[in-house]
C-alpha cells in the first residue's frame, strides 16, 4: 500500500508542502564547501562533509554558529564573530552549487502529482534568495506555487507559521494537507499546524533516525507516495505505467523505454 493510500484512502491531499534540503536535494556537499571556506578564512580547521551533514537543517545562521562551535550546541559563540562568519559563508555559497543534486524519485514524485492536480509548495529554513535559482537549477521550480523561505516570515519551521500562511492561500484546511520533510523541525511544525508529516530516511536530522521524531509515515524513498508505483530497483513510476490496468503494463513500458534509446542514438548518429 501506498504513502497516499495509507494517509488519504479513497482519495489525495489537496495541497502537499515540502522541505527542501534533505528531502528534495541532497545540498550538504556545497553547504560543506562554504562552510569550509568561512572557517578558513576566519583561520579555523576544515569541519568537513559529515559534520556539516548533522549541523544542517535550522537554517543559515544557525549552521554558521555551529560550525563556530563544532557542535549542536552553540550558545557560547560570540554574537560579532556569527555575523562575521554568516557574511562569509553566505558570499561562498551564493558562488556555486555544482555539488547539489536532486534525490531519486523526486522529478517522478512532483510530475505525477502536477498531473492529478494537487497543488505544490516548498517551506524551508534555507534563505530565500538561493531557494529560486536553485529550484531553477534542478528544474523543478514549476511545480510550486507558493515558495516560502528561511527568511521569507520572521519564524522559521519548527514554528508552523509558514504551513498555517500557506495552507491559508490555498484554501485547503490541515486534513486536506501533507507535509513532507527529513528532520525533527519539519515533523514538529506539522504537528503544530495539525498535518500529517511523511519523513525521509535517507534526509539530514543531527544525526539520528527520523522515525525517532514520530511522523506519520517514513518512507525511503519519495515514490513510495504514489499509489500502484513499481519497486525502485525497476526505475519505473506509476507516471510511466498511468493506471496500469488493462494494459500488458510492463512489456509497454520496457518497449516505450527501448524507442527512448533508439530514438537517442538515430538523433546523435545523425548529427554526428
């Protein structure tokens, strides 16, 4: 059974949000980079991929003063040194995000959903202003209609300010939304605006696992949403099969799949 058939029987949320960071794309390797870059320039050591990986996940300023701390917890760093460091590592990372890449399932997951018509929007703890060239970048962008930022209202999640904003635009009440996140901050500002929270395994949570936290459903990968979704060693989504019944679904797919290829290789022998 399905994430939706699980959650929704009978029927699909009317509006799912999403995280970004751990649950969309895996950004930890550019994070890291410009992490490393502030450090250095402040002469610190390097805190490398695996650390960044737990600090990640209540946005910018917050990873600045962990990575001043080189720990979680970052009480003790001094207010003029984290907003030196946040000017630096925000002018590193605003340079490049070649490291970025999408999680598998997601362009499958977001188109199947654009086609049954149920509305989109991101909610995360990155600052605004990398969220949209990101987005562009990944070529998702046109699946949300509302992006709400790190910055964007003055809370950010695990506050539900930005679900209980969004959900009001949209018009749809909390039982007719989902949230879809990877950390504990996505799973308390769910349960505090009244939605159920589907969490990603694979997504950055400090270091522990996300069921811990209690969400409504974990699943590992984002597929697993959609109904009638073949396993993910087939690389095949019910957006390839559409319903699947009364069709040799398989077969079809496989010779759909087959002229893909052939169709590649006569365009590439041809402008050869």
């Amino acid at each position: 059974m399905s994430g939706f058939e699980q959650l929704f029987p009978g029927t699909l949320p009317r509006l799912v949000m999403f995280d970004l960071d751990g649950t969309l794309i895996d950004s930890v390797p550019d994070l890291a980079a410009a992490v490393d870059h502030m450090l250095f320039e402040l002469g610190r050591p390097p805190a490398g991929l695996e650390a960044v990986r737990h600090w990640v996940g209540n946005g910018a300023p917050v990873l600045v003063r962990r990575a001043l701390a080189d720990g979680l917890e970052h009480a003790s760093v001094d207010e003029a040194l984290a907003e030196r460091g946040l000017e630096l590592f925000m002018a590193a990372y605003a340079r490049s995000h070649d490291l970025t890449v999408l999680y598998p399932g997601v362009p499958d997951t977001l188109k199947w959903l654009h086609k049954q018509g149920v509305e989109m929007a991101l909610i995360t703890n990155k600052p605004e202003r990398f969220v949209g060239p990101l987005l562009d970048q990944m070529k998702i962008g046109r699946y949300f209609r509302w992006i709400i930022g790190g910055d964007t209202l003055p809370q950010k999640k695990p506050d539900p300010s930005a679900l209980l904003l969004v959900m009001k635009m949209a018009g749809v009440s909390p039982e007719q939304s989902l949230f879809v996140g990877d950390s504990r901050s996505d799973v308390l500002a769910s349960r505090a605006a009244g939605v159920q929270c589907v969490a990603l395994s694979y997504g950055y949570n400090h270091g522990r696992p996300v069921s811990e936290e209690a969400p409504s459903l974990v699943i590992d990968d984002l597929r697993a949403l959609l109904p009638g979704c073949l396993s993910q060693s087939a690389g095949i989504t019910l957006d390839d099969l559409e319903a699947s019944q009364g069709r040799h679904s398989i077969v079809a797919v496989i010779g759909k799949l087959w002229m893909k290829v052939i169709k590649a290789l006569a365009r590439w022998r041809w402008r050869a």
